[in-house]
C-alpha cells in the first residue's frame, strides 16, 4: 500500500465516451490532470496516470491518521470515434501493466450516467470489455461510478428514488458487483466534503475486498 503513515489506492476510469471518466478522474484526484470538456467527439485519446496530493482526514489506522494518496488511470472511452476497440483495448491493458504491475489495482471504477438510460446492448458490451481487462474476478474490482448525479437531483431524485427507477439492466449490474456503487456530480469541482465522502466509500469497498490487488503482466511475457 505505501508506508506506515500514508496508505495508496490504485484506480482505474473505465467506460463510453462522454460518460464523465476524465472529470470524474480528477474529481477524485482534486486537480486538473485530465483534460475534460464538451466535445461532438472522444477527447481522450491515450492512457495517463494522475497522482493526488497527500489527503488529510480520509483514514485512519490503529487509531491513528494516515495520509491517503490516490492515483488514477484515465482511459479513452468505448466505442471511440477515432479508435477501434481493440486499439482501445489494447492501450488500457498496456497501461494497467505499465502503471500498475508492481502495486497493482484495487478498484476499476465503470462510469456511467446518471441522466442516461443504461441498454441491455450496452451493458453487455461494457462488461465483454471490463472482462476482457480483467478477467474472471472483474466483479470483485469494480464499482459502478454515476456521474451527472447533479442533473439527476435537479430532475427530483434522491440516490433512494433514483435507484427504485432504474431500468432492470442496470440493477443486474449492480447486484453483480455486489452492489458497490457511488454517485458523483459532474460540477467543474466538487467541494473538499463531498469528495472526501466519495473517497471513504471507495476505501470502503477496498477493504470489503480485503485490500486484494489485481496485477497486470506485460503481454510479452
């Protein structure tokens, strides 16, 4: 995890164009790593890594507080308007064993958006490709991230009533990942409490998972 005062969690935005990975990404980080705006076509186009700031105030351990760092791996999203999905594919799997061979990953978080509908065919094609990156225990390393939560409040839905009208779809695919989701507005920044309460949910689940990593190996080997 990193040193005995100070603790590190590995992450990776996975999931369609224009979902919100980038902002998200740096939602989590506290910073402008990522480039995220508008935009009639896919604005990410490589892999990148961002690291945070020692953050004060999330953790503690044995009584004592630890500083928790976060790092984030950014991805193009799927389908893409410039690149194939094997291309796609390809750069994450490069990635995840680039970034994150030696610690290795302890959350994939799959973005999807709260103010859209989620479609059997795209559910389907979202999870064929998180399989395909992570292979057969994905459901133990991914928690679902609703972004565009703030459009989804201005419509009157608490997270409560947002989740009893959800299509059936994406209940499946919660309960698949043992119901480990967060919810996350997508303003230019959230403010230091609601982003700490997004971190200690994320930590949460980390350590359901009992603080297992899954690691990445290059493809020539």
């Amino acid at each position: 995890m990193a040193g005995s005062n100070e603790m590190t969690i590995n992450l990776v935005v996975l999931g369609r164009t224009q979902t919100g990975k980038s902002a998200a990404g740096n939602s989590l980080l506290g910073s402008d790593d990522f480039e995220s705006r508008l935009s009639p076509s896919s604005v990410t186009t490589c892999c990148s890594l961002g690291r945070s700031c020692h953050i004060s105030g999330i953790t503690r351990r044995d009584g004592c507080e630890l500083a928790l760092r976060v790092r984030v791996l950014d991805t193009p999203g799927f389908p893409h308007s410039s690149l194939s999905k094997e291309r796609v594919k390809e750069a994450v799997r490069s990635a995840l064993a680039q970034h994150f061979r030696e610690e290795g990953l302890h959350l994939a978080l799959l973005v999807l958006r709260a103010d859209l509908p989620l479609c059997p065919d795209e559910n389907e094609h979202t999870v064929q490709f998180i399989q395909e990156l992570l292979g057969p225990t994905w459901k133990d390393f991914t928690a679902v991230l609703l972004t565009h939560a703030d459009k989804a409040k201005e419509a009157g839905f608490s997270e409560e009533a947002y989740l009893h009208s959800v299509s059936s779809t994406l209940l499946s695919l919660l309960s698949s990942v043992q119901h480990k989701y967060v919810f996350l507005d997508n303003q230019k920044s959230i403010i230091k409490e609601e982003r700490a309460i997004v971190l200690r949910k994320l930590l949460n689940f980390i350590r359901q998972n009992k603080y297992q990593v899954l690691l990445f190996k290059h493809n020539e080997e």
